[in-house]
C-alpha cells in the first residue's frame, strides 16, 4: 500500500468589541493585542 502526505488545516476564529475611531483603528488595536497574547484563539 502506497503511503500518501496529508495537511490539515485549523481556522480559529474569535469576536471581539473595541471602541475606536475608525475600523482600521478597531483593527490596529486588536492586532496588537493579539501580538501581545491578550487574545488566546482555542477550539471550544
């Protein structure tokens, strides 16, 4: 039997409400956030 390389591919996804002027600002802010692990994506 022939043995065959698979990839499996997780997306995790995670809301979340900030207040900023703009959505590029919105997105700014939790970005760095997320760069700063106060956001943790885990399968629920």
């Amino acid at each position: 039997m022939k043995k065959f390389n698979v990839i499996i591919t997780e997306t995790l996804r995670k809301v979340v409400t900030v207040e900023a002027e703009t959505a590029e600002d919105a997105e700014e802010i939790v970005d760095a956030a997320w760069h700063n692990s106060e956001y943790i994506l885990e399968a629920e």
